[in-house]
C-alpha cells in the first residue's frame, strides 16, 4: 500500500491504528525522525468551542513539555488543513499498550507491567500538581516508546472534543483499573507481582496516586529481573514491530504531491519575537483561544510565558473579563488593588449623591492633591512587596551521590542521591547512568516545598558469582543554575 501522502511536512505512513478522539498515524517528520499525526474527529469538532477547547489543551501540554515534564507524548504543532484538524507529534504514537497486550509476542514480563505503571503514576502526579487532568487514561492512550518508556497521549482531548469534565479522581480510579488489569495479563505468570498490583490498585483508590507508586517501589523484590531497566519491554517492542501486525490501515489522506489546500497552525507565538497568525487565517489566535475555551468551562492553567500577548509599557492588562492586573505575575485581588477600587468606588458613590440632590461637584480642598499622592505610593509600595514576595522557582544548587555496600549474593543495592536545593516546590528532571550499560534512565518527580534536600532512589539488583565493581551516576538535568547539568557518582563493589 503506498503512502498515505502529507500534512504540513509530515509523511504519513500506512500504519494507523483508532484513538480515543481520532486515528493515529504513523509518519515521518520533515527532518526524517519517526513522528505520528492524530486525525481529530471531524464530528466531534463539528460542536460549538470544540476546537477552541482542542487548542487550550494542547497549549497546557506544550506549557508541561517547558517545564520539563517528559511523561506526555510531546506535541509539535496542531494544525488545520482541508477543514480538519490534525495533532502532530515529535515521537511516534504506535504501538500503544494495548496494541502490545494484544500483540503476536503476547506481551511482556511482570516487571515490564510495573515499570509502565510506576511512570503513567509519575506522570500523572505531574499533570494533576499542574492543576489538570487526563480524562481518557487507558491502554489505549499510553505509548510506549521504542526505549520502553511510557508516554501519556490525547491528555484532555476527550473532554474538550466530546463534553464532560476530567478530575483528577477519574484518572486514579482508570490507573487503578490499568493496574488491576496487567496483573491479570502481563503479571499472570508471576502470582506474587500480580498481587502487588492488586495492591497497588487498592492503594491508589485509597490513598492515591504517590502511595500506589510507592507501594509498587517498595514490592520491587517480587519483581522479575528488568524492572528498571526496561531490557524485555524493549524486546517485544521490537518483536511487535517485526511482525505484520495488524493495526488497521484506513483509506490515505489525500496522495503524495497533491496539494491539500491552505495548512494553518493553530498555535501562534504572539510573545515578544513571535509570529502573528496571517490575515484570514483558519482559526483563532491563542490568546483568543484560551479565552474562548474558559468561557467554556475547558481546564486553565497559568499563561505561558511568551505565547500571551504582551501589553505596552507602562500598562495594566486587562483580562477578557474586565478585571484590572497591577504589573506581572500580581494577582488581581491584591491588598493595593482593593485599596483603588474603594477609593475610586467612594468617590463615585459621593459625586452620585451630589448629583441627585442639585449640588455642584465638591471642591477638592488644597491638601488633597497631597493625599492623593500619598496614596498613589502606597499602592505602589504594596504593589512591589507583593511582587517580591512572591515564591522562587525551583532550583537544584547541588547532587551527592552515596552507594552503600552490597552484602551478600543477588542483592539489591539502594543508591541515593541527595539533592540540595532553594527550598522551592515543582519538577525537577534527571538521569541514572549505570555502568554497565549504555543508555541513561531518565525521571522526573515532583519536589514538594518546605526542605532544602531532597532524596533519590535508585534501586540497583545484582545478581550471579564474582566480582565486580559497579558505578551509579546521577545527572540532573533541570532546574538547575550555571554550569548545568549538575551530577555526581558512586561506586560500590558486589562480591559473591
């Protein structure tokens, strides 16, 4: 079957598969690395603010994505072309989870199972510390990629394409379902891990998410070889991409050369620098969008920096609402913006009365011109300890890594890094770089506030006769200050 031709300098290839909101395919990017394009459903966009809502969700994936969050499938651009909307994405959307539960090689190991849960945990701690939800999180919509990582896809598509609203809450109790079902399937062979999934899953309705994956870390010694390295995930990805596997190929888009009409990104950068959406163009401008989505009821987070507007200098913005912000970064509803508005709202209150009794406007006496700057210097003095009260980002200022001493055969050593930090809360991302393989283990975790340290485990098991001397490297790779990245080593010696 030739290729399905084009959209936007991605080459589609035959290879689709259904997705919760659209079909999937797999394609080539411009600069030839594998990518994937998600046909929208055109019914579902068909609905009044669908594609507004579709435009808000993926600009809070792109915001994620700069904040270091590496558990969503990282989008490239959203574009609309020949009516229809397509998701373009850097890394490929195929296979799913289910294409490999389903999959010729009958899909992988106990330890393959938990690594996958453990990271769709992590990543949805991320996205609902961010103030957002999934809303559609099942096998269907977790890719794994080629190195065996777990990717979150279609994040918020579902609720702004079909209605309803996501919660946080719908996500535990899918994950918990998830991990009920791989201990039924990929951890069938193995009675122990299935019951720790089982737990996990009880766990995660109970108690949440961050105690579901630390009961899933804690039970690692039930765990089959493999857990955090990912080795026999890797091998049925690649026996699954091996065989012809059957994942439905759709009539193609259009056909190689021929021209598919104006193509228009729905993701304009109008920050200092940033484009401008051309004139007549398909679709709103962001700003208009995320406007347009919250009126809504869509999911808002925090703006992004440099895809909002920028006002002049020297002006306060004003929301689509109506409410006036004093400088950057300062809530509406600060101290010196209560002190104007009753000042402004007396005033008024006091002409209108003159005004209904036949009174001339009450002359201002000579002092008042004084107070009047008095009080403008206040505001302005409020205005700027709120400004400068406000909480750091998060910055890692230094990494110490410790190995204790491994005791005994088929041991499992529990290496620490130490991260000493600002104090502040957020996403800090890193990498494990074990010796005695090649590719690092790239993480993120969620560092609450409130401590200048904060601590890292690697599990390393080992396993056999002999000796040998193995080194653990920790790299951390954001925030951190100059001189980045930061990253420290540890060795320890296994004799058996």
């Amino acid at each position: 079957m030739p290729d399905g031709g084009d959209i936007a300098g991605y080459r589609l290839a035959p290879r689709s598969r259904t997705g919760e909101v659209g079909t999937w395919y797999d394609a080539v990017a411009p600069d030839g690395g594998r990518a994937a394009a998600l046909r929208l459903d055109p019914r579902a966009l068909s609905a009044p603010g669908a594609r507004e809502r579709v435009v808000a969700a993926v600009v809070e994936d792109r915001r994620l994505a700069q904040t270091g969050l590496t558990g969503l499938l990282p989008v490239a651009d959203l574009v609309a072309a020949d009516g229809e909307v397509w998701l373009l994405t850097s890394r490929p959307a195929i296979p799913s989870l289910v294409d490999l539960v389903n999959g010729p090689a009958g899909g992988p190991d106990a330890g393959s199972a938990a690594t996958v849960l453990v990271e769709t945990a992590q990543a949805l701690l991320a996205v609902h510390a961010a103030g957002l939800s999934h809303g559609a999180l099942g096998p269907g919509t977790i890719v794994i990629g080629e190195d065996g990582t777990a990717l979150l896809a279609e994040r918020g598509l579902a609720a702004a394409l079909w209605g309803g609203e996501a919660s946080p809450g719908q996500d535990v109790a899918a994950w918990a379902s998830l991990a009920r079902g791989l201990a039924a399937g990929w951890a069938a062979g193995s009675p122990e891990a299935a019951r720790l999934f089982e737990r996990a899953a009880a766990t995660a309705a109970a108690n949440g998410l961050s105690a579901a994956r630390d009961t899933l870390l804690a039970g690692r010694d039930l765990l089959p070889a493999g857990f955090t390295t990912r080795d026999r995930l890797v091998r049925t990805i690649q026996q699954w991409a091996a065989a012809d596997v059957p994942t439905g190929r759709p009539m193609p888009y259009g056909a190689p050369g021929v021209d598919q009409g104006e193509i228009v990104t729905l993701l304009y950068n109008t920050g200092p620098g940033g484009t401008q959406p051309p004139a007549g163009a398909a679709g709103p401008g962001l700003a208009g969008a995320i406007g347009a989505a919250g009126a809504a009821g869509a999911v808002a987070g925090p703006p992004l920096d440099g895809w909002a507007g920028t006002a002049p200098a020297g002006t306060a913005p004003t929301a689509a609402s109506g409410e006036m912000r004093f400088g950057p970064g300062v809530p509406a509803d600060t101290t010196a913006a209560q002190i104007w508005r009753a000042g402004q709202q007396q005033q008024n209150t006091v002409a209108a009365k003159d005004r209904l009794r036949g009174r001339p406007p009450r002359r201002r006496r000579r002092g008042g011109a004084l107070w009047t700057g008095v009080l403008f210097v206040l505001i302005l003095a409020v205005g700027l300890y709120l400004w400068t009260q406000r909480p750091a980002p998060l910055s890692v200022l230094a990494v110490d890594v410790k190995a204790p001493k491994a005791k005994g055969c088929d041991v499992t050593v529990d290496v620490v890094g130490v991260l000493t930090t600002n104090g502040s809360s957020g996403q800090v991302s890193y990498q494990w770089w074990r010796s005695d393989r090649e590719d690092p283990i790239e993480q993120t975790d969620t560092i609450p506030s409130g401590s200048t340290t904060y601590e890292l485990h690697f599990p390393w098991k080992v396993k056999g006769e002999g000796t040998q001397k193995y080194t653990a490297k920790l790299r951390v790779l954001s925030p951190t200050g100059p001189g980045t990245p930061l990253e420290d080593k540890a060795s320890f010696t296994y004799k058996c």
